[in-house]
C-alpha cells in the first residue's frame, strides 16, 4: 500500500462571471499528482501556477503578478456588479493533507489587507455559496462559526509575511505535523514562486542557501551593530586611562602640594594673629613721636616768622636806597647824554655861528620882502593874457576830438565786416580739406581691420586646416580606437589568463587537499583495521556490539588503541538494554551505528574519484591557461604593429604641423609688420590733423591780418592825433624880463631857512652846558647812598647767617623724630595694608574650604608657634602670597587631574581617591576587553558552524541533481568558491593578541603598588587591528557574512567532458534554450527539495511554459521530480508539445479554456473547462 501523499491537493477559487453582472462562478482544480495545464495565451494557466505559490505562502504576493500590478486588485478583489469583466476573485482556497489531518486555507481581500483562514478539515467550497450568490467575509465567518469553527480552531492571520510563517509552526501549519524553514525570505510561497515570470539567479540560490543552513543558528547572536561604537569607546577608554596613567606623577605632585599649602596656610595663620597683637602698641609710639614733630615744627615756625620780619625790615630800607640810587644814576645819564647830543647836532653848523648871526637874518629877511612886491607887480598884466590864449586852445582841441571818435566808430564797423566775410570763406576751403582726409583714414582704418582678422585668425590656428591634414587626423583617430580596443581585448584576456591561473592554482590547492584528505582517510583507516583498537578488539571479541555498546561508542574512542579492553561477564540485562559501569541503558531503540570501516572505505573511494577529477579538471585548465597565453602573444603582436603604425603617423603629423608653425610664423610677421605700418599711418593721422587746424588757424590770421592791414594805418593815424589831442595844454613861458628876479627871491630863501636851523642848533647846546654844571653833586649824593646799601647788605647777612644756624639743628632734630616716625608709621600701615589685603584666619579657612572642603578642618588651632622678634609686613605677605601661588597650583593640579580624571566626579578630589578611581576604570577596561573578546570568539565559531552547515547544504543538491538524468547534458559539480580562511586568521591572531593584551591590562591594575607600567600603544594597535579584521563579523548578521564569503562554482557534464560556467548567467550561452530550461528547473527542484525532510510532502515544483523543454528532457525532468518526491505542476500552450512524453511517465493534462468560464456538460470541475 502507498504512503499518504501529503501536500496542497485541491485548488478552488471565485471569478466573477463573464456573462453574468454581479454574478461569479466557483472554480477548483485537483492536484494529487503531477498536472500539466494547456492551453491558448491568456487562458489563466500562469494565474493558477501563482495561486499555488500564493497559498503556500508567498511572502510578497505583488511580485507573483509582475509589472507593478497589485496581486489583490487581480485576484482578491470581491465581485462587483460595475466590473463584471474584471479578472478578480473573491475568494482563493485549497485543501492541504498532512500527516496529523486535513486543513483548508480560505483567502480573502479585507479593504487594503489580506485575510487568511486556515481551519482543520477539508470545507467544502461550496459553503462560500448561498443559492445564487456567493457570500461575503462576514456571513462566511458566521456559517464556519455555525460548524463550530471558532476560537483556536480557526486561525486567522492578516498578513502574507505571517501566514508565511505558519508554515513554520508544526500544530498550526497547513500541512499539520510539517515544518518548513520560513525564517526571513526561505518560504515555501517564495521559493516556488521565483521561477513565474523570471529566471532563476545565483543570487538567489546563495540567498536561498544562506537562509536555509541558518534555521538552526541564531543569526543575532553576539552580533554587536553598534561594533564600531563600542571599539570606539574602548579606545577611548583606553587613551584616557594612557592618560590618566601619564598623570599618575601628577598625583603625587598634588599630594605633597596639598600638604605644603595646609602647612603654609597655618603659618601664615600664626604670623597673622602675631601682626594682630601687635598693631595697638606700634599705634602708640607712633602717636609719641607724632607729638614731638609738632613741637618742633611749632618752634621752626617761630624762628622763621622773627626772621622774616627782620630781613623784610632791612630789605624795605635797602629798597629806598635802590630807588634813589637808581633816580640819581638816572639825573648824571641824561644831563650827560644831553650834552652829547647837543655837541653832535651843532657840529654841521659851527661855521654859520658867528656873533653877527642875527643881523644877517633880519637883512635877509627885509631884501625877501621887497623882492616879492616887485614881481607881483610886473606879472599881474601877462598872466590875463595867458588865461585868453589857453581858452581859444582848449576850445578848437575838444572840437578836434568828437571827429576822430567818429571817424574810428566807423572803420571799426568796416572792419568787423571785413573779418567776418574772410572767416567764412577759409572755414569752407577747411571743411573741404578735411573731408578729402578722412576719407584716407577711413580707408587705412578698413585695411587695418582686414589685417587684423587675419592675423587673430592665424594666431589661433594651431594646425592644418587643409584635405591632407584632416585625413590624417581622421586615421589617427581611428588608429587610435583601434589601439583602445586591442589593448581592452588584450586586458580582457589577461584578466581571463589571470583568472585561469587563479582558478587552476585554486584547483591545485584543491588537489593538494584532496591528496591530503586521502592521505588522511588511509591512515585513519590503516588505525582502524591495525591490531590493537577497540573496533578490532569488539569484532573479534563481542559479536553483535553495534546493536548494544556500538549504539553509544564515538567513532574516535573506536580508533584508539591505548584503552587495553578486556572481557567480563555482566549480569544479564533485559533485550535492548546495554551496561554501562552500574548504569543500564535502554539503547533499543536508537539507530544502528554506521560500519566505521565500509564508511571510511566510500569515503576512501569517494575522494580518490574527486582527485581524480582534479587532476582532469586541472589538465584541461592548463590547456586553456596556454592557448589564452598564445592569443596573448598574438594580440601583444597586434597591438605593436598598430603602435609602430600609430608612430610613424603622428610623426608625419607632428612634422607637418611644425612645417606650418613655421609658415605661420613667417606670414604673421609680414601681417604684423603691415599692421604695424597702416596703424602707424593712422597715428600719423592725428598729427595731420593737428598741423592741419594749426595751418588754418595760421592761414586764417594771415587773411584776418591782412584784410585788417588798411583799416589799421587810418585807426593808427586817428589814434596818432587822438592822443596828442588828449594831452594836457603847456603854459606859455614868462617874460623874459621876470626871470632875474626870480632866480634871485629862490636864492635868499635858501638862505633864510640855513640861518634859521643854524640859530635853533646853538641855542640847544646853549642849554645842554647850562644842566651840565650840576652834575659834581649829583655824583657825591650817589656815592653817599651807595655806602648806605653795603652796610645793610652786611646786617642782612649776619642776620641770615645766624637764622640758618639754629633753623638747621631744629630741623636736624625735626628730621630725625619724622624719620622714626615714617619707619613706625611705614611698618605700621605696611601691616594695616598686609591686613588689609590678606585674609584674616576664619577668611582663610572658608576660602580654602570653599576650594577644598577637605582642608577645613586641618585649619583649626592650635597654630605652630614663631620665634620671637617683630613680625615684617613683606613677611606677612609673602607667607599670603605663597599660600595663594600654592592655591593656584593646587586648583591647576586639580583641574587638570580633574581633565583627565573626567568621569571621577568629586569637586575636592584627594591623590587617594585618584589613584583608586584609575586602578577601578582599568579593571573595568581588562572587563571589556575580555566580553570584547569572548563575543568576537563565539561570533566567529557561529559563522563557522553557518559555513560548515552551508557546505553540507551545497552537497545534498550537487548528490540531488544526480537524480536528472538529461541525455545529452547534466549537472556535474555544485561547490563553493572562496577563501576566507586568511580572513579568519586575521581575526583569531587578533583575538588572540586582544587576550593576552587584556590579561597584562589586568595584571598591571590588580598589582597594588600601580606602578606606571600601562602600555597603551600596544593595545591600542591591538585594538586596531582587530577593529579591521573584526568589523565585518561583529557588524554585519550570519547571512550577509556567508553570502560575502563564497561564490556558486557549477560544471557541466557533457559525455566525457566537464564544462565550467564562470556564473550561473552563462548557462544559456553554454547550451541550447530547451537544455538550459531543463537543467534549471533540475536546480531549482534540487533546492525546493532541501525544505523537505522526509516526511512524504509532495512539495510542487511550478514550471511555466514547459514547451521550451523537448520530450527526452521533459521525461528526465518528470522521473527526477519523482525521485526527490515532488510533484510537477505546469503549463504550456500546445497539447502536442507532452505527446512524446506522455507515453512514458504519467501526469494529468488539464485543457484551460478560460478561469471564469461556464461549466459544461462532462466537465471535470465546476468552473474549469478541462479534458484529461
């Protein structure tokens, strides 16, 4: 009898129906073996291969339908009267067998979400039916609520990505007692859903693998996303305990500071309460000596006023002398220098002076007199007729004077008019010449334009413009990208040359493990089968072990030979049970163990074949390694060909465009040197110009001139007369006859004055002889009153003398009592300010207290005692100011120790509290680092065990294809390529560095004299490198890392030769279109296969359009299907297409007319349209 086929075994939906508005029909379709679907494009057979994937729980249902339409408005969408055509369902369901019972998933659209419904049994469609209506969400759950579907017997789930996941939950999956791997994207909906539509990736084969092998691991186990962060942090912890560990001399300096402040502090403490005491008693003395400088200031004021009014007594009779000495010094000087005077102004006139003076002044005077009365008398007739003349001539010359102003008014009119009419004729010859002119520049200024031009145009020619040039510029080019291509096409090679080398070192590596593994497999069987172990020893010995002790025996304790077995009787156990020491174990029904040695034997065999396959696998690559390296060659040969010929071209171009550099050399110096001659020309334009205006202007005050010439003769002549007109009128001259008496009256007059002058001279010195005479007494009273002033001179010296005296041993003593009195009065504010500016005791205490809590009560009394003597202000201060220097360096210590000791977060830290605070954050780095370390090491062993399960995985679907056996090619080889081993030993010979360097952080901080031995630099490169090596596997989840770490290698078998695909993508370059479908669909049968364990489910492997495949690979595919125990479900458009495969396996052919189509008489399922 056959085993249950347990899997999806009946498909039915709800489509609207094509005929009837609001109306829909409830179609099914039966899946109990492998079924292929017919018929024409757009029947709805692809739609049913993605309802199946659908219901087994694809977790993204839109990617089913493709081209961004939404699988719920195709399917899911409820029936509606204003859509009657609309491809949708309402309903999509299945009935699924599974080894605990039946299970019916019912789906459904809920506004924008999905519904699922899963309940125990086999329902029915039928009940989603009411008469001739089909029923809605809420009538369908109060009729299962009816069967008494309800509470846990009904699950309801409202998501594709949940229902997904319940195909992972062994008492609610829909193939009850099944479970399938539905961890992040491995679902059986997904995988089966992968080939609708596109093609099968290696990216999703390495994804699909990854995923699976990892259902046992936790992938986020140890996983650390914040990696980076973390190291971060240590480093930093780690740089700050370097530098707390660099501060530790500081600590100590800050210790014994603290302590020289408190000890400085109480000194000045004691010397301050000393000043104290004795302020009151110098306040005293200094009132005493106070005292005594008033008394003697007292008598020094004294003394000074007697003096002052003595001395101010002979000053003011010394004052009168000088006053009257200087009043007769006064009297001599001017009666002297009047004297002198009056000789100097007499000396001229001496001669004059005679005794008869004033008689020849009183003749002069009378002749004068009568000298006058004579001319009056003689003139009087002639001066009327002078008057008369004068007045007929003043008359005739104003006369004279009216017509020349009028004769000039009108020359000068005639004169402007004469200007005006030559200005006007020369400015129009003018206009002319200047036309002509510029004209001639106009026509240079176009010349030199053109040259320009030219010149620019050949300035900015760097090459040829000419037919031979561009040619050649053109095969450059194209020699040029012929260079490129050859040199990509020899790169590409290379890179294949390079990677065949890799790929046959790879395979030599491999062979030398494979060796090494046979190797191993001899010896470890040579152990077995030597005389002396235990399997020797119970085969010879104990008959029938395997079913007793053999069920509990390692392969490992089997192999060695230093247990010595012997024999001995037991008491006898019941069947099935096996002694153990005193324990008996019931071992019946555990597995038989394998045979060691026919296990190590196929191993053995196994191996040798994989070697042997190596060993051709590396032949025929060192074949293809050496013909790559003679295309090589040969394109290495090409590309030199085309370099030389590329050479030689720019060559020719290089030495053609220097030909023409130097022809445009020569004619943009001949375009220059004409340029340079039109602009000079048009330089010379300018001056043209200006000796032209010149010219004209010169020209025009010639014409002016001339035309001006006769006019100016008569204005000249009129002006001529004008001006003698203008001149005043001569008096007539005298008579002749009253010229004697004249020249006679002139002479006494001069005379008459020189008398005169000469009389007032001698009459001054008269006067001067006169006071002379009085200056014998005027010189003794002075002498008399000289005397009296040096004897008051001597009084006011012997007076002075005497006040200096006494003032001088007054104020000795006044300055020596002001002296003791500054010295006491100094030191005495000298302290009152030294108190002023320190602080007092208790001031001193809650300063420092406030600074440093801990010091108050060090501040208390009693106070160390001082030697005797008296307390200096500079002492006081001093003692002050080293308190606060020490205060400063205290608080400088601290913060900075307080910088760097950051996280101790106490305001007066003590050295103690410090040192503490450093061996604790050190210890609590050596913890770090160990968890650091101990979670890298069991991230790492996780990866490993991911990667050795992966591997497994990748065997079971290389041993799986061997099942298709396709006639012309096969699957030959599925294995992984990659090379993380250096990788990981990075990261374990970082690790192991990381340990030993936390066990010395460790040491160091539990050692109890913490001696500055931490080594930071060493852990922090450390902690570099595991930070390169060890960010990838702390970061990055157990999947990413594998899918990272390895590659797919596939081969091909073809008769006796292997082929190698370098990706998956180059399967259809390989082989024909048929073959590659087929074997396709042999890879993914392979991996659906891999979610099943055993248990009998009949899992579908869904393959649209199945007329790619021709009838031999159609049948190897179906018989391969078979063997993996899955269930072929497809589609293609032509019945004829499975007429050569029908004849050899057996499946369903299921004709698809339409998925909403009415049932016909004889149909196989209401709704579908099908023939067997």
């Amino acid at each position: 009898m056959d085993r249950p086929r347990y899997g999806l075994v009946r498909l039915f939906w709800i489509l609207p129906h094509p005929e009837r508005p609001g109306g829909a029909v409830l179609s099914s379709l039966p899946l109990d073996r492998p079924t292929v679907l017919v018929g024409r494009n757009g029947a709805g057979k692809t739609s049913l291969l993605r309802l199946v994937a659908f219901l087994f729980g694809h977790p993204d249902p839109d990617r089913l339908v493709g081209g961004g339409w939404d699988f719920l408005e195709v399917y899911l969408s409820p029936p509606s009267s204003d859509a009657p055509h609309r491809r949708s369902s309402g309903y999509v369901g299945g009935h699924f067998l599974g080894r605990e019972g039946a299970t019916t998933v019912i789906a459904y659209a809920q506004g924008n979400g999905y519904r699922y419904l899963v309940a125990p049994g086999h329902i029915e469609p039928e009940i989603l039916k009411e008469g001739g209506r089909f029923l809605t969400p809420n009538e369908l759950h109060e009729r299962l609520a009816a069967m008494g579907l309800v509470g846990d017997t009904l699950v309801e789930v409202r998501s594709p990505e949940a229902y997904a996941r319940l195909f992972g939950e062994r008492f609610r999956s829909p193939l009850r007692g099944h479970v399938f791997p539905s961890l992040r994207r491995v679902s059986l909906g997904w995988f089966l859903g992968l080939f609708l539509g596109e093609t099968l990736k290696e990216e999703w084969i390495r994804n699909f693998l990854v995923n699976l092998a990892l259902r046992k691991f936790e992938d986020d186990a140890h996983r650390m996303t914040d990696f980076e962060r973390r190291l971060g942090e240590i480093q930093v912890e780690t740089a700050e305990i370097a530098e707390m560990d660099k501060a530790m001399p500081q600590v100590g300096a800050y210790g014994k500071t603290r302590e020289e402040l408190v000890a400085k502090a109480r000194l000045y403490a004691a010397t301050r309460l000393r000043v104290e005491e004795a302020l009151p008693r110098l306040e005293e003395e200094a009132k005493g000596l106070e005292a005594m400088a008033t008394e003697l200031r007292k008598r020094l004021e004294r003394i000074g006023e007697e003096w002052k009014a003595k001395r101010q007594e002979l000053e003011g009779k010394l004052l009168e002398l000088a006053r009257e000495e200087g009043k007769l010094q006064g009297e001599v000087a001017s009666v002297q220098e009047a004297l002198q005077k009056a000789e100097e102004a007499f000396a001229p006139w001496r001669d004059l002076v005679t005794p008869d003076l004033p008689h020849r002044l009183e003749e002069v005077r009378r002749e004068l007199a009568l000298l006058g009365a004579r001319i009056a008398q003689e003139g009087a007739a002639w001066e009327a007729e002078r008057q008369r003349r004068r007045a007929e001539r003043e008359r005739w010359r104003t006369e004279r004077l009216l017509e020349v102003s009028r004769r000039k008014e009108e020359l000068h009119k005639d004169l402007r008019r004469a200007e005006e009419e030559t200005r006007a004729r020369l400015e129009e010859e003018r206009k002319e010449e200047e036309e002509h002119q510029e004209a001639a520049r106009q026509a240079l200024e176009k010349k030199r334009r053109a040259l320009s031009e030219d010149l620019a145009r050949l300035e900015v020619q760097e090459e040829p413009q000419d037919h031979e040039w561009r040619e050649a510029q053109e095969r450059l080019s194209a020699l040029k990208e012929e260079q490129r291509r050859l040199e990509r096409e020899l790169d590409g090679k290379r890179r294949e040359v390079e990677e065949k080398q890799r790929e046959l070192g790879r395979l030599r590596v491999h062979r030398r493990e494979a060796e090494e593994r046979v190797a191993g497999l001899r010896a470890a069987l040579e152990r077995l089968r030597r005389e002396g172990s235990l399997l020797r020893f119970l085969e010879r010995n104990a008959p029938g072990w395997e079913e007793g002790l053999g069920k509990l025996l390692p392969l490992d304790l089997l192999k060695r030979d230093d247990l010595e077995p012997t024999l001995f009787s037991p008491p006898p156990l019941p069947p099935g049970r096996v002694g153990v020491g005193e324990v008996s174990l019931l071992v019946g029904h555990l597995p038989p163990p394998a045979n060691p040695v026919a296990d190590l034997e196929a191993k053995l065999r196994q191996a040798e074949e994989d070697l042997g396959e190596l060993e051709g696998e590396i032949a025929w690559f060192e074949a293809q390694v050496k013909e790559l390296e003679e295309a090589v060659q040969t394109s290495e040969q090409r590309w030199e060909e085309q370099e030389h010929s590329l050479q030689n071209l720019e060559a020719w171009l290089r030495e053609r465009r220097e030909r023409f550099l130097v022809e445009r050399e020569e004619a943009l110096s001949r375009l220059q040197a004409e340029l340079t001659e039109v602009e000079e020309e048009l330089a010379s334009f300018q001056a043209l110009r200006e000796a032209l205006r010149e010219k004209w202007k010169q020209r025009l005050e010639e014409a002016l001139e001339a035309a001006r010439r006769p006019f100016s003769q008569a204005l000249a002549a009129l002006e001529a007369e004008e001006r003698a007109l203008s001149r005043p009128l001569e008096d007539e001259p005298p008579p002749p006859e009253l010229l004697p008496l004249a020249e006679r009256q002139k002479k006494l007059q001069e005379e008459l004055q020189n008398l005169q002058k000469a009389e007032e001279v001698w009459q001054s010195l008269e006067r001067a002889r006169e006071e002379a005479q009085k200056l014998p007494a005027l010189e003794g009273k002075l002498a008399q009153v000289r005397a009296a002033i040096q004897d008051l001179q001597r009084k006011k010296v012997a007076h002075d003398a005497t006040y200096e005296k006494e003032e001088g041993e007054l104020r000795r003593r006044l300055g020596e009592v002001e002296r003791e009195l500054d010295r006491r009065r100094n030191a005495l504010e000298g302290l009152k300010k030294a108190l002023s500016n320190t602080f007092t005791v208790p001031q001193l205490r809650e300063h420092l207290a406030s600074q440093f809590p801990r010091l108050d009560r060090a501040l208390e009394p009693p106070f160390p005692e001082l030697p005797p003597g008296e307390v200096q202000a500079e002492a006081l201060e001093k003692l002050f100011q080293r308190v606060k220097e020490l205060e400063k360096e205290v608080k400088g210590l601290r913060d900075r120790l307080r910088v760097v000791f950051y996280r101790l977060n106490l305001e007066d830290p003590l050295p103690e509290d410090l040192e503490v605070h450093y061996r604790d954050r050190g210890l609590a780095l050596s913890r770090r680092l160990e968890a650091l370390v101990q979670n890298l090491e069991a991230r790492l062993t996780l990866v490993q065990r991911a990667r050795k399960e992966l591997v497994q995985l990748v065997g079971k679907v290389e041993a799986k294809l061997r099942a298709f056996a396709f006639p012309t090619v096969r699957w030959a080889e599925v294995h992984l390529e990659g090379d993380v081993e250096q990788e990981e030993r990075d990261l374990e010979e970082a690790l192991i560095r990381l340990r030993e360097d936390a066990a010395v952080v460790k040491g160091h901080f539990q050692h109890p004299d913490l001696q500055p031995l931490f080594s930071a630099g060493d852990l922090q490169a450390s902690l570099q490198g595991l930070g390169r090596a060890g960010k990838r596997y702390a970061e990055e989840s157990v999947e990413e890392l594998l899918s990272g770490s390895f590659r797919l290698a596939f081969s091909l078998e073809r008769g006796e030769r292997r082929v190698r695909l370098q990706s998956l993508a180059k399967l259809r370059n390989a082989v024909s279109t048929g073959q590659a479908a087929a074997l396709g669909h042999a890879l993914a049968a392979a991996l659906l296969s891999l979610l099943d364990r055993g248990d009998g489910v009949r899992l579908p492997l869904l393959v649209d359009e199945m007329g790619r495949l021709d009838g031999e690979n159609a049948t190897a595919l179906f018989r391969g299907l078979e063997e993996l125990g899955l269930i072929l479900l497809g589609a293609t458009p032509s019945k004829e297409a499975l007429a050569e495969v029908a004849g050899q396996v057996s499946f369903r052919v299921v004709e698809v007319r339409s998925m909403a189509a009415r049932p016909e008489e004889g149909g196989l399922v209401e709704g579908l349209v099908a023939r067997e």
